[in-house]
C-alpha cells in the first residue's frame, strides 16, 4: 500500500528540514584568532627599534610592518597609534651570523642568520594575558653567496615567522 503525501503534510516537512538545517549551523574562523570583538576594538604597534649589535636598517621598518599587516589582514581590530585595547612594542636585540656546516676544506659550506627581538604585549581589556616573550627565527644560506645577495628574501621568511609566531601568542592562543 503506497503512502500519499498531502500538499499540507509535504509543506511542513519542507518547513521542518528547513528549520533543521538553519538550526544546525557550524562557524569556522580560518585565521586562528579568538578576539572577543565586544571588548577588544583596536591594537597599537609601536616602530621596533633595532639594538642589534649588527644592524640591518631596513629590518626595523620591515619586523613592524609585516605584524601590522598580519594584524590587519587576519583581524578586525582598528589599528591605532597608541593606547589601543591590545598594545605591542619590542625591540630587535640579535641579528647575526654563524658560520655552520664545515667543508672538507675547513670552510664553512652554510651560514646560518638569526633574528632577535623582544616583544612586550599588553592587553588592556584582560591585564593577566599581558606578557614579555623573545622571539627567533633564523634562516640557512650557502656560505659562498653574499649576505648582501640574500638578505632581503631571508628576512622577509624570517620576518613572516616571528610575526606568525606573536600574532598566535597573542590573539590565537594556540
């Protein structure tokens, strides 16, 4: 026996499963930040100051760029100069070489460049997240190519680590 469906009874099945999948939604965030944006609106970045012992001008101007433009990217926080809910400044402390696997002829076949800083993060909304961390990233380059050659492309790589590194200390919580 073949069960008819009434125009009334195929509506509110319809109404049901409609229901059914408005009530069963799933949110994904796909940039990792849990920012309550009812309390926390904006972020400060300060100009990181370079106190390395060797100095790499444009790194200062480049480390505070790449974070903003993390922030700016994965965030809807309002970026503003200073007293912001979320506040960062640090200072670059390291940038330096290291001679690293030796050849059979005693030289150096690689050398290793390392990035320093330390970040000072305060968050005014929730004072007990606020912290002072040190922060390294460091990249690998054939001893016989000048670091003039590959400086720029090795602290951009190493730039977008350190920035990744604070943003999920600071906003992802991972």
């Amino acid at each position: 026996m073949q069960q008819r469906h009434t125009p009334l009874s195929r509506i509110l099945m319809l109404i049901a499963i409609i229901l059914l999948c408005n009530a069963c939604t799933i949110s994904y965030k796909f940039n990792g930040a849990s920012i309550d944006y009812s309390k926390v609106k904006t972020i400060s970045v300060a100009d990181f100051t370079n106190n390395a012992a060797l100095v790499y001008p444009p790194l200062a101007v480049n480390l505070t760029d790449g974070i903003k433009d993390l922030y700016q990217r994965q965030t809807r926080l309002e970026q503003v100069r200073r007293g912001g809910n979320l506040e960062l400044e640090g200072e670059i402390t390291g940038y330096q070489l290291t001679p690293m696997a030796v050849s059979a002829d005693s030289y150096a076949a690689e050398t290793k460049l390392t990035i320093t800083i330390k970040v000072r993060f305060t968050n005014n909304v929730a004072p007990e997240e606020s912290f002072e961390k040190t922060y390294s990233a460091y990249q690998t380059f054939d001893a016989s190519q000048m670091l003039s050659d590959v400086q720029d492309e090795l602290c951009s790589t190493m730039i977008t680590e350190i920035a990744e590194q604070i943003y999920n200390d600071t906003v992802a919580k991972w």
